[in-house]
C-alpha cells in the first residue's frame, strides 16, 4: 500500500523554520545531520509517524543563508485546524506573517487564512471543527 509521506523544502534557518511550525502546533519529529553532504534534514508534523499523517521535510543546506527562489510553481501548503482566528492571532503574536486574514473563501462557507513561513512559504489554514 502505497502513503504519502513528506514534502521537502529548503530553508535558511532550522531555528526560525521551527519556531514558525511550533506557532502551527508541529514539532520536531526526528533529525539527520550529514556532514558529509553538508545539510541537516528535520523532519516535523502533528504526530510520530501516524497513519495517514504526512510530514515536512526542512533541508538546510549548510552556509546557504542567502535564501532561495520560490518559483512559480510551488503554491502552498494546507492544515486543518479546530479555529483559523484564533491560530491566526497567534502566529501573529510569535511574530509570524499573516498574508490574509481569517474569513470564508471566496464563493464559499469554508474559513480559511493564509500565512507565510520564514522562507515565503505559504500556509493555507483550513478550518475542519
């Protein structure tokens, strides 16, 4: 049987990477240093490996602290969460970027927020009481 396991991204930093996804409730699952490739991989998500539960891979490329280019084709990432306001308020509260605010999607009922990680990427949040 076949599961999808994780999207992998490349950041700038673990710390300020990991600071936001804590503001997301993710943690730390398990971490990898490779110092003969010269990167650490962390693995984070809501739970350890749990059926059905995908995870982020956050790739830091030792001594690449100049950032990288998004593209065009990524889009964004998609949670669920119990109160889009209310986790909207603190991840502004951790100093985190809100790039629209919690509402109901357009043509729709669904509320949704977006924010952005430390590296620009996006986070649809998707309200599923």
């Amino acid at each position: 049987m076949s599961s999808f396991l994780h999207t992998m991204v490349r950041v700038r930093s673990l710390e300020q990477s990991l600071g936001f996804y804590t503001l997301l409730g993710m943690r730390e699952l398990r971490r990898r240093d490779v110092p003969e490739g010269r990167y650490t991989l962390v693995f984070i998500g809501f739970a350890d490996n749990a059926a059905g539960q995908a995870e982020i891979e956050l790739t830091y490329n030792w001594g690449q602290d100049d950032g990288y280019d998004l593209g065009t084709g990524f889009g964004h990432f998609a949670i669920g969460v119990a109160d889009v306001a209310a986790l909207v308020e603190r991840v502004r509260a951790g100093g985190g970027k809100v790039v629209r605010e919690a509402g109901p999607v357009k043509f729709g009922t669904s509320m949704i927020a977006f924010v952005e990680d430390p590296d620009g990427y996006r986070i649809e949040l998707i309200e599923r009481p």
